[in-house]
C-alpha cells in the first residue's frame, strides 16, 4: 500500500531523476502507480474512500424501532434503562457486556437525530459595567468555631469583568443581610458599577403577578446607589452564571485553603472572617489589570451607607414579649401595653421606644423560635412561682446546665417547693451576677451540699474564692491485665 510520504518523495525524486521509471523505483513503488498519482496530483489519503459499512452485524437492528420509541416519548430515558427493558422483553437475547455497544448506539442517535440542546451564548462584559452576587451555603466543608459547628452562608459579590470578588458571613437569605453583603461590597470596592444581577430571591424579587419588578426595599437600596437592577429568568439560574460559577471556585479555594491550614476549626468567628478576607485578598492579587481598567469608570459611591434594618411597629403583650418575623422575644414588662419600634438587622434585634434603644439581643433564625431573658421577667416570677413549672418557654429560663441541674436537684429533694427556690435563685442571679450564681452552685455540686437560695446568696457574697474547676484524669489502662486474664483463662 502506497503511503503519503511515498508520493511526497516520489513528487521530488521526480525534479532530479532522468526518468519516471527511475524517480518511482527510488520512492518504492510501482512505475505504472507513480503514473496514477502524477497524473492525478494528490495524496493516497486524499483519494481513499470513507469507511461507511458495518464490519459486523447489528445485534440491535430488529429491536431498534422499539428502543427509538422510548426516546421519542421522553429524551430523559438512559440507555441503561431501555437496554435492562429490552433483556426483559427478549430473555437469553441480550448479554450484560453488550450493554456498552448500545450505550454508544444511543449516543450517535442523540448527537445526529436527537433533540437540539440548549446554546450557551458566551457574554461580553464591559468594565465597570455589571455586578452580581449571590448566596452560597458553606456546610459542606464542615467550619467550626471551638469544635462547634458554624452552619453559615456567604454573601458573594463579584465584578463580571475583572473578577474581583468579595463576601461577608451570614445566617439566612433575608433582606438585611443582602443589604450588609451589599453595601459591604460596594465600600470595600470604593465605588458603583451601573448594573446588579441576581437570582429570584424572595427578598429583592417579586413574584411574577406583581407590576413591581423589585421589592420596594430592594429598589430603595438599588435607588440610593443609583444602580439599575438585573434579575435573571424564573427556573434559569445559567443567566447568573458567572456568580454561579465564582461560588462554586470560591468554596473549592476555601478547601484547599483549609487543607494548607491544616484545620478547619477557628478560635472565634472574626478569626474565620479574618481567613476568609486574607484568601479573597490573595484570590485578587491576580486580577489587578482589570480591576483597575474597572476602577476608572465606576461611579462614587453616595455620603453614607443606608440602615441595613427592617423596621416594625410592634405592641408588647400582656406576657412582656413582641414578635417579629414569626419569632418570640422578651422585653422589659414596664413596656407591657406600649407601643415600641423593633429594628431587625442580619443579625441582631434592636428594640426603641421614645428616641432611645432600650434592648439589643441576638436575631433568631428560623420561624416559631423564641428568646426570654429572665431578667425582663423575674420580679413578676417571684410574685408567681407557681407559674414557673409549666411557663411555654421555661427552657430560656435556664442561663447555663448549671441552672437546670440545681432545678432538677431541688424537684427530687423537695418538690413541693422547687419552683419558688429556683426562682429565687434566678433572682439572684439577675441582682448580683449570674456567673457568680454559676460558680456557686458548681461548688456545692462538687461539695455535696444542699442547693438553696440562702446558700448561694452567702456564697455570692462573701469573699471566698472559688477554687477553679476540678481537671479529670484518667488513669493509663494496664494493657497488662488482659494478658494475666488470658493465662488464667487458659490454666482453668
């Protein structure tokens, strides 16, 4: 078989040679098909003819119309699927290491007669020109805070053009906490790009009946920035892609930035916030080109940032609590019957009442949850201790397991009177300290001695000092003794 290298030469043996017969011995081949290939000027892999014909036979030719019918019915099909249902049909017909020749059967039908897929249109970005954020949920690399988990999300914001990104801590989608990763971009960035993108989320979108594209709060936000809103499709989040993608990077870099740590576990919490703003740092290093062709267009940023709150005009009841966003929270009982303004941030809840912020306490999360502070609550609980023992939300009574196992102690020693002495103890632990009421009751614990309010008034008061907690330790295990054990086993 004559070969494209053999022509090549034969084509120069051809300028050199006196004779055709001559050039054609010396390129290895015949005079009569050096003829064929000068005359036709082209290369035996040009002239050979495709392989269009089946080497073998079609095993899967008689069964192929009913295969084809599952696709035309529904594209979701997987051969797998349709392949196990042909062996059912036919048993003995079909072996399992045939599967695999089906398999690329359908892949060719898929690709030349199939059903067109969906087109990606890659997008050009401008500078300066559009940002977009999302949330991201970090659960799956599994931070903790002191051995605890930190169930958490990030708010990420990137420029599409350059890349640069950034994000803040957050528990929850909510309003106030896009407001916070928002504003806390755009400052950390120094300036406004003219368009931000984001998903569906029920706290900047409205829903599709509404004539409001935006919430209001979220058009106000957009409005004080002087940015124009983009949202993306119902049921195409490929429209946000570039966020989409950037949170699927920015967690892969957080676990291998873990892995180089060496420990995914944190002192506290600014110390992760603290990782996380030195790795988006670093991540950036690498963008500065663009960025700064970015920089030079954005827009200034306004004179000041706006309330990242909610604000609600609430009523305290006749149990001294307000709620908020379907959650339960204590007040002050003065309050009872007046009218207060509960500013709900991503994080904490701030209660005012004639100008002035009278209560700050953590936001819960969630709905049906509920946070007391005893201390709003105890002066009328000593007047009431009978109501103790069966109060909804006796749980948020209890400061520290301390507390409770004193409760528990006092329902077995004396359970007739066990609600009105722990209540006392509460109270003084809303007078004097309620750590000082903790390592009291540690030390009668570790005495042995009788819980009472009497004894722990004296304690609080008095200048003793608590000695430090107890450090357990735990004898080495004599490997030894099983061996003696086993020899005792086997003289017997």
């Amino acid at each position: 078989m004559v070969t494209d290298n053999q022509v090549r030469r034969l084509m120069k043996l051809m300028q050199t040679e006196r004779t055709r017969g001559l050039a054609a011995a010396k390129a290895g081949m015949d005079e009569k098909t050096a003829r064929k290939y000068v005359s036709l000027g082209r290369l035996p892999s040009q002239i050979r003819k495709e392989h269009a014909w089946r080497t073998r036979k079609d095993v899967f030719g008689g069964v192929w119309e009913e295969a084809r019918s599952f696709l035309e019915e529904d594209v979701r099909f997987e051969a797998k699927t349709i392949f196990e249902w042909l062996q059912r049909k036919y048993p003995g017909r079909f072996s399992d290491g045939q599967l695999r020749t089906f398999q690329r059967k359908l892949k060719r039908w898929r690709a030349v007669e199939g059903p067109g897929k969906e087109v990606m249109f890659a997008q050009k970005h401008e500078p300066g020109a559009l940002c977009s954020s999302d949330f991201t949920h970090m659960e799956e690399l599994e931070i903790t805070i002191q051995g605890q988990r930190f169930a958490h999300l990030i708010y990420h914001f990137v420029l599409t053009y350059s890349n640069w990104e950034t994000g803040t801590i957050c528990f929850s989608e909510s309003f106030e906490s896009l407001s916070e990763g928002f504003q806390n971009a755009l400052w950390e960035l120094g300036g406004v790009p003219e368009k931000h993108r984001t998903d569906r989320l029920s706290s900047a979108v409205n829903k599709v009946p509404n004539v409001e594209e935006f919430t209001n709060r979220y058009q106000g936000l957009l409005n004080h920035y002087q940015l124009k809103g983009v949202k993306i499709q119902a049921g195409e989040p490929h429209e946000n892609g570039d966020i989409e993608q950037r949170n699927y990077r920015i967690k892969r870099a957080v676990g291998q930035a873990l892995l180089l740590r060496g420990s995914s576990d944190f002192n506290s919490r600014e110390e992760y916030a603290g990782f996380l703003a030195n790795l988006f740092r670093h991540l950036n290093s690498g963008r500065k080109e663009r960025f700064q062709e970015e920089c030079r267009v954005l827009h200034s940023l306004p004179k000041r940032r706006l309330n990242d709150c909610k604000r609600e005009r609430v009523k305290v009841g006749p149990s001294s609590t307000i709620r908020l966003q379907h959650n339960v929270y204590s007040v002050k009982s003065s309050l009872m019957g007046e009218w207060v303004e509960a500013r709900l941030y991503a994080e904490q809840v701030e209660v005012w009442y004639g100008q002035s912020m009278i209560e700050r306490m953590p936001r819960l999360r969630g709905e049906k949850n509920h946070w007391i502070n005893y201390r709003h609550v105890i002066d009328w609980l000593v007047r009431k201790p009978g109501a103790f023992a069966q109060y909804r939300y006796r749980d948020d009574l209890f400061p520290t397991s301390r507390y409770r196992m004193a409760y528990d102690l006092l329902k077995e020693t004396s359970p007739g009177s066990a609600d009105k002495d722990y209540v006392k103890i509460l109270q003084i632990a809303a007078g004097e300290s309620e750590s000082g009421v903790d390592d009291a009751l540690r030390m009668l614990f570790d005495q042995g001695l009788p819980v009472s309010g009497e004894a722990i008034l004296a304690i609080v008061n008095s200048a003793q000092k608590i000695p430090p907690v107890r450090e357990v330790r735990i004898d080495a295990v004599d490997l030894g003794m099983y061996d003696r054990l086993l020899g005792l086993r086997e003289v017997g």
